[in-house]
C-alpha cells in the first residue's frame, strides 16, 4: 500500500460564498432562506484585502486519491443536518 503523506484539503466542486452557503442551511433548517441579508464587507467597515477565491486547490487529492468532490449543496446540508 502507498501511504501519501501531507495535508490534503477536501472541498465541494465550487466556490459558493458565505451568504449563498447560510441560505443553503437555512433551507435544510427549515427556516426562510430570506432571514439571511448578504452585506458586502467594505459596507461593514472592512478596510483588509479581499480575495477573488477563498477556497484552496485540490487537484491533488483528486488525482492522488481518485475521487472527485461533492456538490458544495451536499456538503453544507450535510454539515447543517448534524446541528
């Protein structure tokens, strides 16, 4: 057997942001996903940079492991379903 060392990072198949993602579990909650009010951060009072991308790379582990990532809707549901 072929142990792979390192740190590998596991993602969903795309980037969602943190509003989309709140929706997400709203819905899975059983709660309107309009509680959530998306707010851009320079109108909070951010004055750090700001990314494009938040998420890291994992092609990778893709080819290393041969899998491929789950559907970022999957994911958030299933993290949300285990409050």
């Amino acid at each position: 057997m072929n142990k792979a060392k390192g740190i590998y990072h596991f993602s969903a198949e795309r980037d969602i942001s943190y509003a989309e993602a709140a929706q997400i579990g709203c819905a899975t909650l059983g709660f309107d996903s309009n509680l959530v009010k998306p707010k851009k951060a320079k109108e909070l009072g951010y004055n750090g940079p700001l990314f494009k991308k938040t998420s890291l790379d994992i092609i990778k582990t893709q080819e290393l492991l041969g899998i491929n990532p789950p559907k970022v809707e999957w994911t958030i549901l299933q993290a949300f379903k285990s409050i």
